[in-house]
C-alpha cells in the first residue's frame, strides 16, 4: 500500500488527551513485565506477535496530525516489527535490581511517534530465564483493555499438552475479543469470565451505568457532580507530591498469596482489594513515618480508574474509562480501624457517578485548545497524589512460545502530574504491587514496597490471632 493510500482513523477526543499529556517529565506509558523462568528466542517471540498481535490494526497505526492540532491514526506505510521487538541483556548478576535500573531506565525514555507507539524489549539474563517489558502509549488504550490484549497473546497450555496434537492457537478465548467479527455483549463476557472471572465482574458494572447516559444527563447530574470535584480542597503537600523530574523508579513487590489474602478478609473483613488496598495505604504510612512526616489525620487521595467500555468493544481499543478520587486514611495505625474507615470511604463511591463524567470531561478537553486542557489537568493534579488501580488477572497459568509465565506486574503512568503510580494484579494464586515514583520526590519506592509486605504481614499476624 502506498503512503498515499493509507487510510486514517480519527482519533477520539479521549485518546488525543491522552496524547496530549504527554510530556517529557511525565510520560503516558503503561509499563508492564511478563516474567519467564526459562529463556526466550527473539525470532520466536517475533514470529508469535506476528501472529498474534499484529492482526489488530492499532499495533501498525502512527499518530499523524489531521488539523486544528487534532490526530489520527494512520496505518504505517513502513511498519517494521524489527523497530518494535528489541533484545537486551542484563549484567551479571542479573538480579531483580538490575532489572529495576533497566525497567526505571525505559519508564523516562519517549516512544518514537514516527511509529506506532509500542515497544517489546525481550530482557535476556533476568535470573536464568527472561522478562518482556512492554511500554504502550495511554493513546492506545487504557490498561485494562491493553492488559487483555497482552494476556490474548498467551496460551492455556504448552504445545504437547493434548496428546498426539498441539495446542490449538484459538484455546486461549480473549483471542476472540479482538478479533474481525466483534463477539456479542454475553459472549464477550463469557470469553473474559472464562479466564479472569474477577475482571469479568469488575467490567460488567460500570460499563452498564454508561450505557444509561443520557438518562443521567437529562436528570441534571452531570453539573453537580463535575462541581463538586472541582471545588475539592487539594491534597495535603507530602513527600509523594512536588514539581515533577524526567526520571523514574519502578519497584514491585514480592507474590503474596490469594489464599492468604482471603484469610485476612475472612477475619478482619472486606473484600479482597480492600485488603490489598489497606495493606498499600499502610506501606504508604510507614514509609511516611520512617521519614519523620505523618499525623493521625492525614489522608489524601488515591485517582483510581473505572473501566466504562462495553464488553463487546474491546477490540476497539482506545480509553473508555473514568476515574474517582478515593481518598486513603493513611495517618490511621491500626489495620482494622484503618480498615473500617476505607471501606466507609470506597461505600461512598460505590454509586458514584465521577467516572462517567470524568470520561466526558476527557473527551471534551481532547476537543478543546491544548491550554484549556493543560489548566483542567492542572487543577484536577492537586486534587489527588497517586494513581492507583486494581487488575485481576488469570486464575491459571498461561504460556508464551510454550514457556510458562511465572509472574506479572504492571505499572500505570502518573496522569495529571502526579507523582506516584500504583497497580495491584494477580495471577495464578498470587497477587503482586507495581509501584512508580518521581525519582526527585522518591529515590526509593522498594521501601514503601517493603512496607506493604510489612503492613500485610501485620495484618495476616491478626488474622491468625482470630
């Protein structure tokens, strides 16, 4: 196909201000690293998203400009996946901290817009086996959709596993999601339930309060609403908020259990994310403490995502979320008090209506001059201090080239000049942190990685005593 005969896509005004956002001291990338304990080939990773990935068309489009400071999306005429799966090696020892330094490194690096706007670096040497970093655009997607289409790519079991046949290429259902034939609302859900039962539960929701919008227009919610977040007082200034630097660390936590997770649930109570939810505000508090700054009133917010997309347009890609403002009782020492004051708060927003209006306020500062939307996000900045959200991933374990993927743990970017992202996901029984900070403000996010081991630990020490 010719430059001249590759056709565009208009980009939405959700995802150009997404585009929009970027800058260089706070890139809008989702980082994620697949881990593997045995080594990976290049030329078969290659031939795999070839296969796999390269079929949904967002994987070959580059950002041109359209006019009136608008974007499309445009298929590139050069598309080369040699530009876009690359190989490295760590240095000896290879250990989880090189891999930090590496990981860290590429958070503060921009993809090239030239091209689309997605890079695979298969890291060779990380403990014997190898981990593939990916970094894909905001403007692409939202995380859990491009999650979805990461996990799409793997398999449910290794070649050999049925006797006297491979494992068939279309075993793994979200295959289906992104597929030519878009899937039915009941089957999407059924292909996502199938796999990632809690992320079947957690998309069904919210996704349905959008689909009455225009009810909730009529009755006059959406001016109230979008009033009250804009006259929220600011957070309180910590550590975690200041003027944002280029550089960045990433840090993730050890697995913990699901089971013992559940147990704590069971004894103190909650749902499983308000655990993990509490022992992260905890980790928050320690470190806090361990730097001399910390009251028993302190809180701030946490801007934590909504998934509002269909379930059967998936394979649109693009952002279809909103956001709430949860804010997080971290100045409380006790878990359970803690606790029961967190969940108070998450009731609150149960039946909140901020998501949907953040996603209209989005799509409409995307249409509006970059100055506008600069001020908007510069105001709804002060209002929060980290972004946090909850993935829930497969039950089993799946494969990759026929190799098995021992872990996962994703990173989401620090949208509205915030100075600290957190996500929680769980896979195969476990569940881990990803956590990235300013390097300016915090030099050491494993530390407050260590203090959400320890607040859980305290917590798991409860649990038992019960």
């Amino acid at each position: 196909m010719s430059p001249v005969q590759v056709a565009t896509e208009k980009m939405s005004g959700v995802d150009h201000a997404w585009l929009r956002m970027d800058e260089p001291a706070n890139l809008m990338m989702i980082n994620g690293v697949l881990f593997f304990d045995d080594p990976l080939d290049l030329k078969t990773v290659k031939r795999a998203l070839e296969e796999r990935l390269i079929s949904i068309p967002r994987f070959r489009q580059r950002v041109v400009p359209s006019g009136n400071q608008r974007f499309s999306w445009q298929l590139d005429p050069g598309f080369d996946i040699e530009a876009h799966v690359v190989e490295e090696f760590l240095p000896s020892p290879g250990d989880d901290a090189d891999l930090q330094d590496l990981v860290s490194s590429w958070m503060s690096s921009p993809l090239d817009r030239s091209r689309p706007l997605w890079m695979c670096h298969l890291i060779q040497n990380h403990r014997g086996g190898s981990a593939l970093l990916w970094r894909l655009h905001h403007c692409m997607g939202d995380g859990m959709v491009l999650m979805l289409v990461l996990l799409s790519m793997m398999e449910l079991m290794p070649p050999g596993e049925v006797e006297g046949q491979e494992a068939p290429e279309s075993a793994n259902p979200l295959r289906a999601l992104f597929g030519q034939n878009p899937p039915s609302k009941k089957e999407a859900s059924g292909y996502i339930q199938e796999l990632m039962p809690g992320a079947a539960r957690l998309l069904t929701g919210p996704a349905e309060k959008l689909a009455s919008l225009s009810t909730w227009i009529k009755s006059g919610v959406f001016v109230p609403t979008f009033g009250r977040m804009a006259v929220r007082l600011s957070d309180p200034r910590t550590l975690f908020k200041g003027t944002l630097g280029v550089a960045k660390r990433a840090a993730w936590s050890a697995p913990v259990s699901l089971e013992e997770v559940g147990r704590v649930r069971e004894a103190i109570g909650g749902t499983l994310n308000d655990v993990l939810t509490n022992a992260v505000a905890g980790g928050l508090r320690r470190y806090l403490v361990s730097k001399g700054e910390v009251s028993k009133q302190l809180s701030f917010r946490a801007i934590v995502p909504v998934s509002l997309r269909p379930l059967e347009k998936m394979a649109q890609l693009g952002n279809q979320f909103g956001l709430v403002f949860l804010s997080l009782p971290v100045g409380i020492e006790d878990p359970r008090e803690r606790l029961a004051e967190l969940r108070r708060r998450m009731g609150r927003l149960k039946h909140s209506f901020e998501p949907v209006v953040v996603l209209q306020v989005l799509g409409a500062l995307g249409a509006s001059p970059k100055t506008i939307q600069q001020l908007v996000v510069r105001i709804f900045g002060t209002k929060g201090t980290a972004v946090l959200t909850n993935v829930p991933g497969p039950r089993e374990t799946l494969y990759f080239t026929g190799k098995p993927m021992r872990d996962f743990v994703l990173w989401v970017p620090q949208s509205g000049r915030l100075g600290m992202g957190i996500a929680i996901s769980s896979y195969a029984g476990n569940v881990r942190v990803g956590i990235v900070t300013d390097e300016g403000l915090v030099a050491d996010p494993e530390t407050i990685v260590a203090g959400f081991h320890e607040e859980f630990s305290a917590m798991l020490d409860l649990a038992e005593r019960d």
